[in-house]
C-alpha cells in the first residue's frame, strides 16, 4: 500500500510521517540561560527570551520552554517575608547630570479613603527631582512614557536604578531599556537602601507634604506635588550640595558643557578657564595655605 493510501485509511498527515526531528547543539544557550537566570531569580522564561534574543540568540519561545524546563529553572513561589537572596555589584558615586537617575514609589492616601501613588525620579548627582507624577494606577507602560518625556528634555541617562518592583521589571520596561539603550540597574531584593539616593528623597517628601497635608482630591494633590517639586529644585537649600540647591548645584556643571561645545565649534578666540568644583579638602587646604 502506497503512503498517500494507508494515511488516508488510518487518518495521519504525511506530514507526520516524513518529519525528522533537527535539534542542533544548545549548549552555548543553556549555559547562557543559566546565567541569566541566577542574576535575576524571579524573571520566567517570557523575560528570559526578551533578555537573550537581545544578546543575539535566534530561539524560538517554545524551544526555549523545553530548555527551561530540563535545566529546572522554574520560579518558585515565596513564602513568609521576603528576605534577600544573593549579592549585586556595588555603584559608582555618579560625578555629574544624567549619569544615573533613580525611581521609587510613594503612596498615599486621600480624606475619603481611595489611595494613590506617586512616581518619583530623581538625578543622583545633582539631587534634582525630574518628575513627581502621581495617579490612582501607574503601570509600566506609563513609566515608560514619562521616561519618553524626560529624555526628550533632559537627553539619556547612562543608568537607571529601580527595585524590583512588577512595574520595574515588566515586558514594557525591558522593551524600553532595549529601544533607548539605557542600563537598567536592579536592588537586591530586602536592601532599599541600595538605592539611597531616592529613600532619602522619599523621606523628605513624606515629611515635609504629605504628613503635612490633606488631600481630597487627585487634583488637589497633583497641584501640590507640582508646587513642592519647584519648591525643592529651586528653594530648598540641600545640605550634601554644601546648601545650594539642587537647580543652583546643577547649573555649576553648564560652564564645562558650554566650554566643550565651545572648543568643538573651532572657534579661534582664547579658551575660557575650566570651571571646576571645589570641595572641602581643597578649601581647607587654601586656607593652611594662606
């Protein structure tokens, strides 16, 4: 009986019949999986796919699955309290704008009840606070968009630190960092203070507006973050800035950037002096000195 008969008769495909299974060598991908996996223990393999066709893998989700599986890389469920697991590398001091914003939640509560949470971005050199929004629900994708408007006014920042926060870590986060070319820096999970910069701007926030005041409507509120947030750019004196504000402390380093641009341009004229920062080390050593 010819094949076209006897699949006609028991009811298989050709298909079927003729398929041979090609699996290559997945050697290189498992062990690159693997990696991947013990440096973030709580992305599944959706985000592990993201993660490694970024890197250049060509593999299919489901192949991916099957490698998944067989390597026992499933995420547990947790119980009791959070306690954290592993180590990360530590942060270098950032020594000018944009090199490194952080990102944090508030939430607060109005006079009726219904709670709402605010987004707070802060530059980690200049202290500044770039953007103060708050609403009844802040997804990821509405964190990717207020990030879409601050690099359209500030330009790009070298790296971004954030928790692990589900709205920090979702699919249109990862899809973000991939199409802005931005590292994306994530706290060990029970250490907030990894992230100190935006605990300490949490805190002043929480004392200084919203243990202070009431609010019975979001409106309300977002007219008072907007005022508080021009408050503390431009009037409020920060005591690790040696008591500039962050807006004043920010516009020391436009003198470096203007003299770069400057000598970019080619322009014949004299140089001006480079604009340096003292610090107290070297003002206590001007004063021996004199």
């Amino acid at each position: 009986m010819s094949e076209r008969r006897a699949c006609k008769a028991t009811g298989f495909c050709r298909m079927t019949m003729r398929y041979r299974a090609t699996r290559g060598n997945d050697a290189s991908l498992r062990e690159r999986m693997k990696a991947i996996a013990q440096e973030r223990r709580r992305f599944g393999y959706r985000r592990l796919h993201v993660l490694l066709r970024r890197e250049g893998f060509r593999v299919n989700h489901k192949r991916l699955f099957r490698l998944y599986r067989e390597e026992r890389l499933m995420v547990r469920r947790r119980g009791g309290r959070k306690r954290a697991i592993g180590t990360r590398a530590p942060m270098m001091i950032p020594m000018g704008p944009n090199e490194r914003w952080s990102l944090d939640f508030v939430a607060d509560q109005m006079t009726d009840g219904r709670r709402f949470r605010m987004l707070a971005i802060v530059d980690d050199c200049t202290r500044e606070c770039l953007a103060l929004v708050a609403d009844t629900s802040l997804s990821g994708v509405r964190v990717a968009r207020e990030l879409d408007r601050l690099l359209a006014e500030r330009g790009r920042p070298k790296m971004i630190v954030s928790d692990n926060g589900s709205e920090f870590t979702s699919n249109a986060i990862l899809a973000w960092t991939d199409a802005a070319r931005v590292e994306w820096h994530y706290t060990a999970p029970g250490k907030p203070m990894q992230n100190g910069f935006i605990e300490s701007f949490n805190g002043r926030l929480r004392d200084e507006l919203l243990n202070e005041t009431l609010f019975s409507s979001l409106s309300q509120a977002r007219a008072a973050l907007a005022r508080w947030q021009v408050d503390y750019n431009t009037d409020r004196p920060h005591s690790k800035l040696e008591w500039q504000t962050p807006s004043a402390f920010a516009s020391t380093f436009h003198p470096r950037r203007d003299q770069t641009l400057h000598n970019m341009s080619g322009s014949a004229s004299a140089p001006a002096a480079p604009h340096t920062r003292k610090g107290k080390s070297n003002r206590q050593n001007e004063l021996k000195a004199g």
